[in-house]
C-alpha cells in the first residue's frame, strides 16, 4: 500500500509524506520538528517508519525543521551540492553517514522505490523535483516553478498523482501593497512561482500524458485563495472536455494542515 499527503504546503512552510511497505520518506520539511510530527500524528502516520528527507532547495519555506528532524530520528538528508551549501547553516550538524549527496537527473533507490531527480526553474542554488516509481504507479512533485519547463514536463508526465504549484493569483500579487516591486517581480520571473494560469494550463497537459489525480499545491497565503486556484484548474480543464471527479480527481493542498490523503495498491 502507497500512501501519500502534504503535511504543509505554502509560502509558510512544505513537507510532504510518502510511504511504502518498506518504510516512509518525507519530501522538505519547511515546519519545525514538533510541528511536522504533530502532523503526523493528527493523520495517524507513524513517524518511526521514515527513513530519510528529500529536500528539494535550502529554501527557509523547505528546510526549517530539517537537521532537528533528522538528528531525532536518525534519518538521511538526500540534497543536489549546491542545496548543501545553500541549508548548512540550517540544518546543523548532520553526520556524514546521514548525508546523501545527489546530482539533477540522478536516480537513486529508497524503500523500495525508484527516486528520479530532476532540474527546476527556481531561484535556488541547484534546485530539484522528485518523481516516485513503484510497481504500479508513480508519484511526482513540481512545485517552486517559474514556469512549466519542458524538462519539468517531460520528468512528470504520465505520473499517475501529481503535487502541482498554483502559487499565485497575478492580479493579486501585483496589487499587493506589502510586497516590494523586486519581490513581485522575482515571483512572476522564469525563476519564480507558478500562477494559477500556469498552472492550470501545466495541469491540462498532465492529464493528457494520463495523470489521474492533481493536487494543487504551495498557494500563497496572501497572494492566493484556494477557492481561486481550485477554480482556474476546474476550468481549465473542463473547458478542455476532462470531467473532474471522472477522468482526474483535483484537490487542494491544505496550509497548515494534512491534505487529502491518497492510498493507492
């Protein structure tokens, strides 16, 4: 049995959850230790069954309770070089037995499951994304991207679950009177965040290469509305003839609390 679920998700902090029968890994950890494993405990998954934490990029938002996590239960931090350099004051000292360096692009094995990396279109040091096979499945996550680039898409399409970014609304972001035009401008940029369009349309094409499931991910807490995100991909892909519920399932990742909770054979 499968079982995957954000834990967080958000300008705020992210961390998903995926498990297998040979053990749990858990992909960021951008909430402190205490936090994520209340988390857990709220969905009933059991902390003492993951093995290691992949971390996408040194991002505060991604690696904040990552040393105290690892070092509590002895788990194995898998990062690319440059988001070693970039979380070393973060995440504290890590012994080197539980230190995993990864190249983007490089395939590695974990509980049972073929892990393949890959490069991202973020503002980050060397910055991936993960994509899960299993026998019967495979899982990707595509967040923390300034645009659906076609490395991204072909590293996920065909992935049965996707964690998809709708970071933000751009009308939002650009009215936004807390946020500096340098801030603004690095969001919108090919190195920033996906918007609801983007996303929408990068949901469009998943779902054509046979993903069966999306999950709407790392909304903005002051630039988004998960009503608003959840519309724009609805609409999307109706207006492209898919029938939500039928030919693909859409969710939303919740903030600060355990999203839907997909189990799959």
């Amino acid at each position: 049995m499968i079982t995957f679920c954000t834990l967080f998700s958000g300008s705020s902090g992210n961390a998903a959850y995926l498990s297998t029968d040979q053990g749990a890994v858990l992909i960021d950890c951008g909430m402190s230790c205490k936090q994520v494993l209340q988390s857990l405990e709220n969905a009933h998954l059991d902390p003492a069954s993951l093995k290691a934490v992949l971390v996408t990029h040194e991002h505060s938002d991604h690696t904040k309770g990552v040393g105290v996590m690892a070092r509590k239960l002895g788990l194995t931090i898998c990062a690319t070089e440059g988001t070693w350099s970039g979380m070393e004051q973060t995440v504290g000292a890590i012994p080197a037995a539980q230190r995993m360096r990864i190249d983007p692009g490089e395939s590695f094995f974990l509980c049972g499951m073929e892990v393949a990396s890959f490069a991202i279109p973020h503002d980050a040091n060397e910055p991936v994304g993960y994509r899960f096979f299993l026998p019967k499945t495979s899982i990707a996550i595509a967040t923390d991207l300034g645009y659906f680039a076609p490395n991204v898409q072909a590293a996920v399409e065909g992935a049965e679950l996707v964690l998809l970014e709708s970071n933000h609304d751009p009308d939002m972001l650009r009215q936004n009177p807390h946020y500096p035009n340098a801030l603004k401008n690095r969001i919108l940029g090919k190195k920033g965040h996906l918007s609801n369009e983007s996303g929408a349309q990068a949901a469009l094409q998943l779902v054509s290469s046979g993903t069966k499931h999306l999950l709407l991910g790392h909304l903005s807490s002051e630039n988004n509305d998960p009503d608003l995100a959840y519309r724009t991909t609805h609409a999307a892909l109706t207006g492209a003839g898919a029938v939500v519920g039928r030919d693909v399932t859409l969710h939303v990742a919740g903030r600060y609390q355990t999203g839907y909770l997909y189990r799959m054979a």
